[in-house]
C-alpha cells in the first residue's frame, strides 16, 4: 500500500491534496486505514512519519512550512466527529477541521506579513491558542497558549490565525530581546496593521508591562502612532480643502494660567482639534478626567475643541473632515470666544 493506495470508501488523496498531505488518525480511520496498518505506513523507512501524537505526514521527507503550521492546528483542534465530513464548510470554514485553534505568536505575525518576524522555516516553535479548560500540552514544535476565550481568528493563507494585537501579545511574552520587541510593536503601526491603544490594551491584559524593555518599545510605539496620527491630520487639512489652522500651540489666558496644549487650532473660528491617543493603562481614567477638564475649560471660553482618534483618521479621514468643517462653519452662530494667547509648543 502506498500513499496514493485508494483506501474505502473516498480515497486518501481527497485528504492530501487537500490539507498538504498532513491527517490525524481520526482521518486516517475513517478513511479505513488501521491501527496495524498506520504502523506499518509509519516504520522508519516507510512512506508516511508522524508528526505529532495523532498527527500524520503523509511522505517520508520533513515538513514544510506550511505543512508544520497545518499539523500543529491539527493536533490542537478539537477532534471532529466522524460522521462530520473532513472538508470545512464555506459558512465556518475552520471548523471541523481546526475547531478550537488558532495561530497566534511569531508564527502568526508572520502569517500577517511582518519583516521583524522571522520567516516560517525558520521558527522552532509555533504558538496556538487553545481554550484554558482543555487538557493539551505543549510537544514538537507545537507550543500550546491556554486562553479564557479564543479570539476571533482572521483568515490568513486558508489559516485561522490570532488578531495582530493578540498575536503581538503573545510573540512580546516569549521575547527577552528589547531590539526584537520593538522592531515588532513599531511595525504593527507603521505598517497600518493596528492601531498603538489595540496593542497596548493586548500588552496590559498579558500583564506584560511590567518589564522594563516591553515599557521602553511601548513608548517609541505611542511616539511612532503620534507621528502618524499627526501627518494623517495634516494631510486631512490638505486633502479636504479645510483653512490652514495653526499647529501644535499652547493656548494661554492673557497674564494668566496656561490651558492647555492643541494639535491645531483655527483662532478666527475659535475651534481646536486634540489627538485623542490615550493608551489604555491602568491611569487612562486619570488621564480622560484632564482631557475632560482641559475641554470643559477651554469651551466655557467659547472655544469648540474636536477630538480625533487615529483610527477614525486612518479609517474615516473624509467623515472627520466633515466633523472639523461642521465645527468652523458653526463658529459663526456662537457668541465671540475670548481671547487666548497662542504660543508655539
């Protein structure tokens, strides 16, 4: 018997052909393979080599890639029930197949593109997510993360694979190198993956924040998210025909105390724009309670002040131009604003 040998009644190239000649001996059962004969297919110089508990590869050779990433879903998923046909459906097209595991890690950065991560071949361990109750442990290069809840998995290369956030989480937790870590935190901005508050929410849930290197890469993270948000707003003004307001300016009373810093601010219409780019930290409502002072200060003296997100500028940059234009025409029918000082920040 070969690996290409029909076996009863569907023939065992429908599950290599299909899945990157990688089964479990669930498949290979229902398929009509025995124990005996698994045994035989699988003696060192046979056809086939297991490549983890209940996991079959169906050629002599090593695993590809690919191929290492399919198994250890594999051995992480759920077993499907046999009457459970072994394609996924097109409405849920994990599952059965991959029910209960997702890639998350370095193997799932990758997955989603990252130049920081190393490439597939060359990880030793791949990371999935499983739910906390399950009894799995971690073997080969299968490295299992026990979870309170899976994530919902984005569709990557036919893979479930874990949010960037998430995966990020998770690939921050097992490194050491501070270099590494931030190369990877800046490129989920800078590359337009996420957005800085997704991952330090992830970062903070993980309880990773506590070591110092992970602090350091996440303050030239919120730095670089700034940079962005800000050449966002500009190119906002540019793009949408919106008067050129004065940029990032302190606003003073005259002869008396400081109000506050904008990231611009148009003094004929008496409206200011803020970046809203908190991170969620354990001080955020400390933080929210100042930009709420800040705001409620500023517009008893009659000045509208906006707040901009950069995900609603990386997402909806016309509709937040919209918003700002609202606030400048409206500027007509409010009583005069005081006057304040504008000194540059």
């Amino acid at each position: 018997m070969t690996h290409n040998t029909p076996l009863s009644p569907r023939p065992l190239r429908h599950l290599a052909d299909g899945h990157r000649r990688v089964v479990t001996t669930a498949q290979l059962r229902s398929h009509g393979v025995t124990a005996a004969e698994l045994s035989e297919q699988c003696r060192p110089d046979g056809p086939w080599r297991e490549l983890l508990p209940n996991v079959i590869l169906l050629h002599p050779g090593p695993p590809t890639a690919e191929e290492r990433l399919h198994g250890a879903l594999l051995y992480a998923a759920r077993a499907a029930e046999p009457a459970v046909p072994a394609q996924p459906t097109a409405d849920s097209p994990h599952r059965p197949l991959y029910a209960d595991a997702v890639l998350t890690g370095l193997a799932a950065l990758a997955l989603h593109g990252f130049s920081s991560a190393p490439p597939l071949p060359a990880l030793d361990q791949v990371d999935v997510l499983v739910q906390r109750p399950r009894r799995l442990r971690s073997t080969g290069h299968v490295r299992v993360r026990r979870t309170p809840a899976l994530p919902d998995p984005r569709t990557v290369a036919g893979l479930p694979v874990a949010p960037v956030p998430r995966a990020l989480a998770d690939a921050v937790a097992e490194l050491t190198d501070a270099e590494a870590v931030r190369r990877l935190l800046t490129e989920a901005v800078r590359g337009g993956h996420c957005e800085p508050a997704a991952v330090v929410r992830e970062l903070t849930q993980a309880k990773l924040l506590g070591r110092p290197h992970v602090v350091d890469a996440v303050d030239a993270l919120l730095a670089e998210g700034r940079s962005i948000a800000e050449d966002r707003l500009y190119r906002m003004v540019g793009e949408y025909g919106l008067p050129d307001p004065v940029w990032n300016v302190d606003l003073r009373l005259p002869g008396g105390p400081h109000l506050g810093g904008v990231d611009a601010y148009w003094p004929d219409h008496a409206v200011a724009v803020e970046l809203d780019t908190r991170a969620p930290r354990q001080d955020d409502d400390a933080l929210w309670s100042e930009y709420a002072r800040k705001r409620e200060h500023l517009e008893r003296l009659g000045i509208t002040v906006v707040y901009l997100t950069p995900k609603k500028l990386r997402d909806f940059l016309e509709q937040q131009a919209a918003v700002v234009r609202t606030a400048l025409m409206a500027s007509g029918d409010r009583d005069p604003a005081a006057y304040v000082v504008v000194l540059p920040r």
